[in-house]
C-alpha cells in the first residue's frame, strides 16, 4: 500500500557561515510496480513518470532503475522496490533526492539507490549499500549546491520508512569539517483521497514550493556573501541514458 509522509525538511550549514533551513511538505512512499491508482479527479495532484528519474528515457520507472543497476554489476535486486520521492503535482515536480529500496525475491534488502536532481537539470544517482544501523558512505561526485566544490563524502542515514521517516546525509571535507548536515523527519499518513486532499490543500503547489524554495536560499547565501563555486561538466552517470 502506499503511504504518504507529512515531513519537515532542514538543512543546516556550519561552514563558511551558518545558515539554516525548515521547511514541510509531504513525499510518497510507493512500490514502483505497483503506482497509486487514483480517481480521476485527483490525478493532477499526484503523478509518477519515469520521465523525472535515470535517465528519463525508459518505458518505466522499474526499467529505468533496472537499467541503471545493470550497469553497476547490480543483478539480484529482482524484487521489490519502494521508491520515496514527490509525485507530480498539477504537471510540475522536483526531487532533489528520490530514494529506493530495493529488495531481491526473497524480500532482503540488496541495496539502496540515492538519486539526486540539481537545480540546473542535471541527475546522477548513488549506489549505496548500508551497514546494520542503515549508514553508508559516498564519495561526493555530483555538483548539487553552487556554494559547495564538488569534493569530500556524504554519510547518508536511511532507513526503511514505517509510522516514521527518519533520513540523514551529511556533507564530510577530509580537513574534519561537516560544513551541510539535511534531514527528512516524518510520519506516515493514509494515502487513501482524504489523506491526499489534506495534504495538497496543507502544502499547495508543493513541488513548485521546492523549487522555488531552493532558488530563494540560494539568494540569501548569494546576499550573505558565499560566493559562487564553478559548475564543472557531470558525466553521465553509468545506466542514465
């Protein structure tokens, strides 16, 4: 069944200056073979394509992962796969970060994919495989903040959302520094068309509120003095064509 999580976001920076961020939405937990079926008359506020994740370009979200996989020598991850992300929302959507789960047909978990969007359409995608307490680490090779060099690892927490999300990535410099720690916090709402109304007339346009909240902070940092760190040319990422 799919689930809906009412969450609050937060970003908190601690070099070069401290800046903070909270913010609440909303973000769906589904099995992406088997997507929410909604009326019709609440379609536009809840959408899944595989346009908005890999590589855009597969028939399905499942082929776009299974692609992706693939090509990372990933072959056991046959089974299902919960997928937390932002729907569509009256045509509209930005994830900065989509997270699968995903399992073989045994329903152990083989590993967890982190796909991250930037601001400037870029995506690349972060295959992770998490220790006991759902830790794991990675080399940063994604530019995602203009205030940040593409350079240092992320340890990113992420469990298994139940009645509560709970996700952490922080941004790690090899000087001992955590200049960016974010976290997801939230709790599981029906996913039936009371939930779903209550949570789009809570957080209207809520994925244009993600976008345009992001260009917003980027502002005050930009106003507050950080300067702006060149973007480098991304490689495609391995399975996202």
């Amino acid at each position: 069944m799919p689930s809906i999580y009412a969450c609050e976001v937060a970003h908190v920076r601690t070099a070069p200056l401290r800046h903070s961020l909270r913010r609440r939405t909303y973000l769906w937990l589904v099995d992406i073979d088997d997507l929410p079926r909604l009326p019709r008359f609440l379609r536009p506020l809840a959408r899944f394509d595989a346009r908005d994740h890999f590589g855009g370009r597969a028939p399905s979200i499942r082929a776009g992962l299974d692609a992706f996989l693939a090509r990372q020598g990933v072959t056991d991850a046959d089974g299902r796969v919960l997928m937390l992300a932002h729907a569509r929302v009256f045509n509209h959507v930005f994830n900065p970060l989509t997270v699968y789960w995903c399992h073989d047909r045994a329903g152990r978990q083989v590993c967890v994919v982190a796909e991250v969007h930037n601001t400037y359409g870029g995506r690349h995608c972060y295959l992770l495989r998490p220790d006991a307490k759902d830790r794991a680490d990675a080399a940063k090779t994604f530019y995602v903040s203009p205030f940040f060099d593409v350079e240092g690892s992320y340890r990113m927490r992420l469990p298994l959302p139940a009645e509560r999300l709970g996700l952490s990535i922080q941004l790690r410099h090899e000087d001992g520094s955590r200049p960016l720690t974010a976290t997801v916090r939230g709790r599981r709402r029906p996913a039936d068309a009371a939930g779903l109304l209550a949570a789009a007339l809570s957080h209207p346009w809520s994925t244009l509120a993600v976008t345009l909240g992001i260009r917003w902070h980027g502002v005050r940092l930009y106003l507050k003095g950080l300067p702006v760190r060149p973007r480098p040319v991304h490689p495609t990422c391995e399975g996202m064509l």
